[in-house]
C-alpha cells in the first residue's frame, strides 16, 4: 500500500485531517517522535497516512519532515493548514503553494537587501491542483456544504518567522515590494519544501486554507478567529485529500508493504547501531557523503575533496575503507560511483552536526578543518539546500547551550586568535567559519580582520564588509568575492559559447568562461558606458560602442580552456568616434561587415576586414540593430526611438517598414538562430514576431503583419533572446502593479512553437534587465544569462526555472550633489542608496549618513530655509528629512510617482517643492500642507506632463516660474501666477538633461544630448534661444548659474569636462578634465567661490575659481569607502590576475606588506 505523510502545524489544523481517515492507530518511530496512522481510499487506490502536529516554524517544518521520511519512507508529503491572505483571496479559500518565499533571506546591513529563495511544490501535485480547482468536487469531502463557495487558487506564497498582521508593517511592505505575486504568508512553508528538496522521488506540496486577511479585515461580529480558523483548516485538509484521492503511482513507484517497511525499520536499526563501531576514518568518509547526499561521489571525486592536509592518511587508504562501508551496506556501490544508504542520511547527518557543533563549543577544529560544508562556486540550488540541511541544523544545536552573540563570538575567535593561523592552513576551516557566519547572518564585517598567511577557499564573501581586511599571503581558491560590476548594459557569447562577455555602465569588458564563470578578462576599455557588445562569428574579434560615440574593435587572442584571453585594439583602420551615441553594433554572418548604429546619423555599414569606405542607410535615432546570422544572408534589422521598425538589405540598401512610426521606443530586436523570425520589443510592453518562410529574400513580397504577443502585466519590454533551437523566446520586462505603483523586472518566456506563455522567471532583478543571451552549445541550451541595472549577472536553467548562480556586482556612482543655503555643509545620493551629509569645516567629513531608500537616490535638495531635505529615489518615492538641531531626521514620505523619481528641486520662497520622474510627470507639491502634516488631498497643488521622461526641473529666483526638460527634446515652461505655458522658439536636437535659471529671472540655461547649451531669453509670452554654445564633445548632463554673475554658467557631462561660459560673448573660460567617468552634477557653492562635481567615477571634488573665471583649480578629491578600501591582497594564491584587477578596483591595494 503506498504511504502518505501529512504534516500540521496547529492542533485545529491536525484535528481537521482526523475526519478524513479510518483505522487510526497511534505510531511512535525508534526516535520517540509520535505519530497517527490511518487509511484513506482515494479514487483509484488506498492509501496508508501517517499524520503529526510539528509546530511552528520553518526549522521545525524541516527537522520534522526529515524524521517523517525516515520512519515512513512515504510516496507523497503534504504540509497542511492555515495563512494570512495577502491579496485576492478571502477567509475560506484555498490556496496550492506553487512556490514558497523565503522572505527573511537576504543582507542585513544598515538595511534589508533580499536574497530570494524559495522552495517549489511537485510539479505533478501542482497540475492536480489546478485540475481539481477548477472544479467544486473537492467540497463534497465537507461535512456541511460552506453559505458561500470557496475559491482555489494556485499561486506563491511566503513563508518566514514572523506574524504579519499589519500592511503598514515592514515585512508587509517587504512582501508587497520583492515577491509581490505571493497571495498568502505562512510559518513552515519553505522549511518544509526546503528538507523535502533533498529526497527527489517523493512528491510534496503545501496547501492552506485563508483564516485571516492582513490589515484585519476580518469582522469577529460576523466570523470569531476560532471560527475562522475552522473553516479555513477544513477546507485546506478536504483539498488537500482531493489531491491526494486523483494522483496514481506509476507502477512500480516505490510502494512498500508494512511488511517491507518494518523490515526497513530494523535495517536501519542495525545499520544506526554498527555506525558507532566504525573507525575515526570511516566515520568521516561516511559524512561526506552525507553532506553530498544524493549525489554519487567516486573515489576520484572523494580525493578531490580531502584536500586537507589532515586528510593525506584518509585519502591514501580511501579504497580500503570505501570497500569496507559497501560491505556493510552503508554505502551503495555502482561500477566506479558510491552513494548513501536513504536509510542512514538523516542519522548520518546528525552525528556529523553534533561534532561539528561539539567542536565550535570546545574551541577544537576537526572536522571544520577536513569537510567542505559548501563551497562559494556551488550552484545556489545545491548552496541552499546545504544552509537548509546543514547550517540551519548547526544552529540549531549550537542555541542549546549558546547565545546568536556567544556562537558568533567562538566561530570569529578562531579567525582572530593568531596562535591559530596554523590551525587555518591548508584546509577548509577558514572558508567554513567564515561561511556560517555569513550565511547564517551571524556576522557580516570583517573589516580590519587580520586573515593573512592562512587558506580561505571556497569562502562566499559577496556580502561581507572587507574594508582594511588582511589578506596578505593568504590561498584565496575558490572564493568568491563582489566585483566592480557597473549596470549590465549588454551581454553577448562567443560563437561556440565556451565564453560570454559584458559591457557596463563603467566602461567595462569582462569576459567569463562559461562553465566556471571565471573571470579571464577585466578591460576598462572606456570612461564612457558602454551600450552594446558583440563577439565575431569566428570568434577572433569583439566590437564594443559607448554613449560618447566611441567604437572599439578588439582582437580576441587565445580563446581555448586552458589558456587566458587577452584583449587588444584592432590595428586595422577606420573611424573610431562617431558625431553621435552609438546604443547598437552588430556583426554579418561571415564577420566582415560591422554595423554602427550612431543616434544622429543612422547604420554606419564598416568593412572591419578590408580598407573601404563605409556605406549609410538613415534610419532616425535608432537604437538596436541585429543581423541574420544565416550563411549568404545580408538582412539587417533596425529599431528606433520613434517606435519604427525597418528591413534592410545591405547590399542594395533598400529597406522595408516592418512597424511604423508611433513613438514608443523599440528596445530591442532579435533574429531566430534559422534566420526565419524577427522579434521586436520595446516601451510599448508589446513583442511582435515577423515570420517569412524564404528568409527575407525577397522584400517586396513580405508580410508586415506580424504576431503581437502582449500580456497585461507588462509594461515595456527590454531585452529579447532566442534559444539556440528557436523554439522559446526569453522576454525582459518591467511589469505593472498598478495597486502599489510598484514594478518588477521579470524574464517571461514564450513558446514559438505553442504560441503560448510558459512560467516565468519570477523576481528575476530588482532592477531594470537591459540584457538576455541563450548560450549558444547545443549541450547548454537551458543556459539563459540576464544582466541589467542591479549590478548582478544571473544564470539561469530555463528548463527547471531555476538560477543557477550569481555574480555579484558592487559600484555607487554619485548622481547628485547640492549645498545647503547656510554654506555648511552639502548633501550627495548615489546608486548605494544613501544620502551623505559632508561638512565644509571638517574637510568634506561625512558627519550623517541618512539610509531609508530601498534603491538608487537620484536627487536631493535643501530648502531656503535649510530645515528640509527632499530626496527622489528609484523607489518611486520621495523622502522628506527635517532637521533636528545638528542632525536630519525622516518625516514623511511622498508617493504619487509610479516611476523612478528623477529630480526634486523647492522654490525659493519656500511654499513648494517639485518632482520629476521617468513617468512624465512633474508634480508640484504644496509644503505648508506636508509642513504641518495635515490634509494631505491638498499636498499636490499642481501637476503636467511631458511625452517621455522628464530628467530635470528648476524653480525661478523669484518663485514665479517653473522649468522642466525632457527626453522628449521639449523644455516646458509655466508661469506659476497665471498658470499659462510660454512657447519656444525652438529646440534641442537630442534630450534636454538639464536646466537652471540665472538670478535675473530672465534668463534659462539648457543643456542637451545633442552636446550644445542654449542659452533662452523670457518674456511674459515667449522663451528665445539667444545663443547656443558649443564645444562638449559629448551629451551635457548638468548646468549651473553662478550665484553671484548672472553671465557665468558651468556645465558638464558625458566628456568628462567642467566648462566655465561667458554666455554674454559664448566664451569658454575655462574648461577642466579631473574626473575619471561622466561628470553627472556640477553646481557652485551658494557664495560662488567654489564648483562641486560628482561623477560616475565614485569621487566628489572641490574646484577653486578664479576671480576672472579662466582658471578651475582642484583643491580635493572625496572618494565615498569603496566595498574593499584598504584591503590588503599583496602575494594572494588562488586567483587569477583579472580577478585580482577586480579586488583593487573596488579598494584592495595589492602593494602593502
């Protein structure tokens, strides 16, 4: 007969199963755990049940269920009983966990990061469920037939350690922020599923029924909590029974009789007993494989592991004691390849936790020196099941006797204590301590720590805090450590997918081996981000393109598995800057011809084989180019930012329109790999899907129709792939949320074949994904890499739906800078989401550090009377800060933005504050009203709205005028008395960044994309262009009147400059090139005797002027703490040279001894 397990909870959730069975017999297992046994005949065979009330909590979920399937051995799970409903469900429903959330996991640091891990419900239980809740069969296992129908759902939910009772409460918000599709929260969910994962032939599921609705919405005068928890225990165990009533084993699937079972027992029983005789050296053997389980190990790959030097004796006579374990039937042997009896994991496991945990308690390393708990390269399926399996259990036993701050203690005084340097050396204890301290969010800085002359392998040190960390002379293999990742703008794999590489936001190249991720090459190849890269068809070049208008052709040298890449300008010549913003390059199928998409010039066709001269198809703003890659094919495709679509054949220049203009910008395109479909997304939220049989041979005769694939949800999409075989395309979206205003960034996937959506990868980024690639091997085509705006490189196995590993990037640019009106002090926001406080009197100190943002701060500013700070965020949310005495204090958050605040700016007399965002919005809020906190309908006084993003805003002196610019090339200007637009006279030829008014009111600077200032005159009807000034050679992202003359404006930008103009005679005075990266603000000191700059180089300097304004002198350089300032790195082991480059980037100095 085969066996189920259910597992409860709550005693009202335990007493609900009762009902459902016959012939209860209470059980008690050799562990003394007690247990009710009972038949159920379902619709197509009986079934025995084991049932058990475990309590609360996700460890306790994992423990129990481990001792479940030791006992019972059984064919299915279940966890059933109650939640909290988060939205869309009522009390009484029923909810299927398709997957469950773990909310709590993530970096704790001066605020919560997420790491999201969950845990997944069977496949084959899930599409019962949605089979069964379709239909109401399910409520005849009621015993009274419910006043109103319950609905189904099956959906995610969340699982953690905590209550939530409250919307206003942080893990609410935390929920609705990060894993906004889970319905439900509960207790035991993921501990559950979690200690499941590690038994792959039985199936489990978590079913819940709602008994209570966040925010208490739920009226006692109607339902009382105990009914309410009833009914939802009811309903949650007669689902669950349906389920269990329609799944049939498959033959052969693991029955076992109760005969066989009790045999089982008393094996298992001797097995437990005969463990205690076996030697020191079997013993350990035996806890490898535990910590491997599931997964054969041959004795190459036990070698391999017992690289402590404390292991030479166990890895000489392996053979020897693996041949005695097979002959007492604790291992299973295979040809070559050993495994675990079941039967003897969880005991197995425990003895080893038990030592591990003996051994922290007595300050006596052994087995921390000679096992491997996990290693930093493991793939996060394989990480989390060791934290769930493993350290989770450690901490567990470790809290019998200690304290969260007395294990901390004794795990960090082994790395501190330097008799024990010794005790670190050639081995794993090290990498493991450090480990569990992080992984169990024990400790997180090491700053300072003295960790040289030891061996730290396989140590996951992405979210430590490593400033002044000693590493000297230390074996560093296998670790894994951030890297100076800028925003992910372009992802591309060599031909034969053996590599793949990036360009950022930094400028960077990297190029990784795509079986390991090791980084072979680190190349700041620009000071200008780079929007796109591309490997040749043979594999021998790469072209890269910057926003400043620069292309780069590289020669890849070596590429093979054994050797590094090196990476080195083409000597071949052609133009090499471009009057434009390249955003696209493209390759032909044979390599010879390289298409350049300049914004303000069109496809620049380049032989990049022999000297000739370049042929141009206009295509207006385009943004995106792909080639067909198929053999003799000359079609090229192109988007562009006015939402068109053209087809052209590079020979003849010709060209068909696949999609007209209609201003929505097309952000990416796409061949299939047999050159027969052509996919387009863009701002629009749609994809379109061309098909031509002939390969668009003949452009006359195609079909311009094309198939729309669109889905509610989606907002834009971003990025687009084929797989290598054609048949899925992964899509890169932003998806709506209207009930919050929130967004999440989200790989979708569409069947071509089916013409149908699969599942997605959910919480794919917390930031925008800007790039997709399918690796091209036919061996690896589930292989799927994301990158984009979070700094994070992700790989992902499309078949299981699962990421596979991460690659952890770290950088804070500084977007923003501004001075208080009192000259004191000055503010600074940046990609860490901090606003910094830097005081003038103590040498730009940062005396505050102000941290409620949950992303990106783009903006801040003091107001007149310097007690308010605003700051517009990525988070869509404006934060209000009041001072209190010396210090900043939060007040109030302002949330209307449904997009990424860009600029805020208050009014110099005071009475409003102003807002601009990437929803086209500029809203004016009304201070007095936020001031003293009441009526809050009337804190929005005013609000207009541009035709795309609007990137700055800027009140007049005298409070009468408001100014705001857009990429939509449009200045809009309003007179705040009689609310009335005034008129240009023209416009920019590219994106107005930035604007300022001068202190006569009459007078605006405007800086654009298209690298020119214009200077406008004001009138009551009219705004004039009076002059435009010229001599940035790339996009101008800021601009400032000097405080004091009214003809002096700085700017600065995209070429790295800070210009001083005489915008009386269109002078440039003077003009300084300090920064390292794009120069994002400039602005003066409220006195005029100094120029602040920030930049995409991580620094803020302070520049002198002199009295004629010719001279910009440097006085001081502030560079923010990097990740790893003054880390030490000097003779490290164990990495390669790139990834070494990757460390001092980031702070490391590889010169200290």
């Amino acid at each position: 007969m085969p066996i189920a397990v259910i597992l409860t909870a709550l005693s009202v959730e335990y007493l609900a199963l009762h009902s459902h069975l016959t012939d209860i017999q209470e059980k008690t297992s050799p562990l003394g755990m007690v247990y009710e046994q009972g038949n159920f005949i379902g619709n197509r065979q009986e079934w025995k049940v084991g049932i058990a009330e475990v309590g609360a909590g996700n460890i306790g979920a994992a423990l129990a269920v481990e001792r479940a399937i030791s006992y019972f051995k059984p064919n299915i799970i279940f966890f059933v009983g109650i939640a909290g409903g988060i939205k869309d469900v009522a009390i009484g429903d029923v909810v299927a966990a398709t997957d469950v959330y773990n909310y709590e996991s993530g970096k704790v640091g001066e605020q919560f990061f997420t790491r999201p891990t969950l845990g997944k419900s069977t496949d084959a239980l899930v599409q019962i469920a949605k089979s069964e809740a379709r239909k109401s069969e399910w409520l005849q296992r009621l015993s009274d037939t419910p006043v109103s129908q319950p609905s189904v759902f099956v959906a995610p939910i969340a699982a953690g350690e905590k209550v939530v009772a409250s919307r206003q409460s942080d893990i609410f918000q935390l929920l609705r922020t990060n894993y906004n599709d889970a319905i439900a929260v509960e207790m035991e969910g993921f501990g559950f599923l979690s200690a499941v994962f590690a038994h792959p032939n039985i199936k489990a599921i978590v079913i819940r029924g709602i008994s209570d609705l966040i925010e208490n919405k739920n009226d006692d005068s109607i339902e009382t909590e105990i009914d309410r928890h009833n009914k939802a225990s009811r309903h949650a165990a007669a689902f669950a029974f349906e389920i269990l009533a329609n799944f049939q084993l498959e033959d052969g699937n693991g029955t076992i009789s109760e005969v066989e079972s009790e045999d089982a027992n008393a094996t298992t029983n001797t097995l437990i007993s005969k463990f205690e005789n076996l030697n020191d050296s079997e013993k350990e053997l035996l806890y490898l494989f535990a910590i491997e389980y599931n997964d054969f190990l041959t004795l190459k790959n036990l070698r391999e592991k017992l690289f402590a030097k404390e292991s030479s004796k166990l890895k000489d006579n392996c053979k020897i004691h693996l041949d005695e374990l097979v002959k007492e039937n604790f291992l299973i042997q295979d040809a070559d390849k050993y495994i675990l009896q079941s039967d003897m994991y969880t005991h197995v496991r425990k003895k080893f936790i038990n030592e591990v945990s003996k051994e922290i308690q007595n300050q006596q390393l052994r087995l921390l020196k000679t096992h491997l708990l996990f290693s930093a390269q493991s793939e996060p399926t394989i990480k989390t099941r060791r934290i769930n399996d493993i350290l989770i259990f450690l901490k567990k036993e470790l809290l019998i006797k200690n304290t969260e701050e007395e294990i901390t203690k004794k795990l960090s005084s082994f790395l501190v204590d330097l008799n024990s340097q010794t005790e670190l050396l050639e081995n794993y204890a090290a990498g493991n301590i450090l480990n569990i301290l992080l992984q169990l969010n024990l400790k997180k800085d090491f700053s300072n720590f003295n960790l040289s002359n030891i061996t730290v392998a396989h140590a996951d040190l992405q979210d430590a805090f490593l400033e002044q960390a000693n590493f000297i002379n230390s074996d560093l293999t296998q670790s894994k450590f951030c890297e100076p990742l800028g925003c992910i703008h372009s992802i591309a794999f060599s031909a034969d997918g053996t590599y793949f590489a990036t360009g950022d936001a930094h400028g960077s190249i990297r190029i990784h081996n795509t079986e390991n991720r090791r980084l072979c090459v680190l190349r700041n190849a620009s000071h200008s981000q780079i929007w796109s890269i591309i490997f040749s068809p043979n594999n021998q070049k790469l072209a890269s393109c910057t926003e400043d208008g620069s292309l780069s052709l590289w020669v890849v040298d070596s590429i093979s598995d054994d050797q590094e890449i090196t990476l080195y300008p083409d000597s071949k010549p052609f133009p090499s800057k471009y009057n434009g913003r390249i955003l696209s390059v493209a390759f032909s199928w044979d390599g010879n011809i390289l298409a350049i998409g300049v914004a303000n010039i069109g496809i620049i066709l380049q032989n990049v084989e022999i000297s000739e001269p370049s042929k141009t198809l206009i295509h207006e703003n385009v943004h995106c180019l792909a080639f067909n890659k198929t053999k003799n094919n000359t079609r090229l495709v192109s988007g562009s930012n006015n939402g068109s679509v053209k087809l052209w054949d590079i020979d003849s220049k010709e060209s068909k329109d696949l999609k007209k203009q209609d201003n929505c910008t097309v952000r990416c395109l796409t061949f299939s790999p047999d050159g027969r479909k052509i996919a387009s997304g863009g701002e629009d939220g749609k994809v379109r899907l061309w098909s031509d049989s002939n390969n668009w041979v003949n452009l006359s005769e195609i079909n311009c129709k094309p198939i729309e694939i669109s889905d509610p949800k989606i907002k834009q999409v971003r990025a687009l792939a084929f797989s290598h075989d054609g048949k899925t395309l992964a899509i890169g979206c932003i998806d709506n949320e209207s009930a919050t205003h929130s967004s999440e960034h989200t790989i979708r996937l569409w069947s071509v074949e089916e013409q149908r959506w699969l599942e997605p990868l959910l919480n794919a980024h917390t930031h925008l994904i800007r790039s997709l690639a399918f690796c091209p091997k036919p061996e690896r085509s589930n292989l799927l890499i994301s990158g984009g705006d979070g700094r994070t490189i992700k790989f992902w196995d499309i078949q299981k739906r699962e990421c596979i590993d991460v690659i952890k990037g770290y950088a804070n640019r500084i977007w923003s800078i501004t001075p208080s009106f009192d000259c004191k002090t000055f503010a600074s926001c940046g990609e860490d989401s901090k606003i910094r406080i830097l005081e003038q009197a103590s040498n730009y100190k940062c005396i505050q550090s102000l941290s409620k943002h949950t992303d990106w701060v783009w903006s801040v500013a003091f107001n007149p009377n310097n007690d308010f700070l605003a700051s517009g965020s990525e988070d869509h949310n404006i934060l209000l800060w009041e001072r209190n005495g010396e210090n900043w204090e939060y007040k109030t958050t302002l949330k209307s933005h449904q997009e990424r605040v860009r600029c805020v700016a208050f009014s110099p007399n005071n009475e409003l504050l102003a807002s601009t965002g990437n929803d086209k919005k500029v809203i004016i809020w009304d201070m007095n009203y936020i001031r003293n906190s009441i009526e809050k309908d009337k804190i929005i006084r005013d609000e207009f709205s541009h035709k795309d993003r609007v990137l700055s805003v800027a009140f007049s002196p005298n409070s009468q005028y408001i100014a705001s610019s857009s990429r939509d090339k449009v200045i809009k200007l309003k007179n705040l008395v009689n609310k009335s637009f005034i008129n240009f006279n023209e416009t920019h030829d590219d994106q107005v960044h930035t604007i300022g008014f001068s202190l006569n009111n009459r007078t605006l600077v405007s800086g654009s994309f298209d690298k020119t200032l214009k200077i406008w005159h004001i009138n009551s009807q009219n705004c004039t262009c009076i002059q435009t000034l010229k001599g940035h050679s790339a996009g101008i992202l800021s601009v400032a009147f000097h405080p004091k003359n009214n003809n002096i404006v700085a700017s600065a930008g995209h070429d790295r400059t800070i210009k001083l103009w005489n915008i009386n005679n269109a002078r440039c005075l003077s003009s300084v090139n300090g920064h390292k990266g794009t120069v994002e603000s400039v602005t003066f000191s409220l006195d005029g005797k100094y120029l602040l700059s920030s930049s995409q180089d991580q620094t803020i300097k302070i520049w002198n002027i002199s009295k004629n304004y010719d001279q910009i002198n440097h006085i001081q350089t502030i560079e923010l703490r990097n990740l790893y300032q003054d880390m030490k790195i000097a003779g490290i082991r164990g990495l390669s040279e790139s990834q070494k480059s990757s460390l001092i980037d980031l702070g490391a100095d590889s010169n200290v001894l």
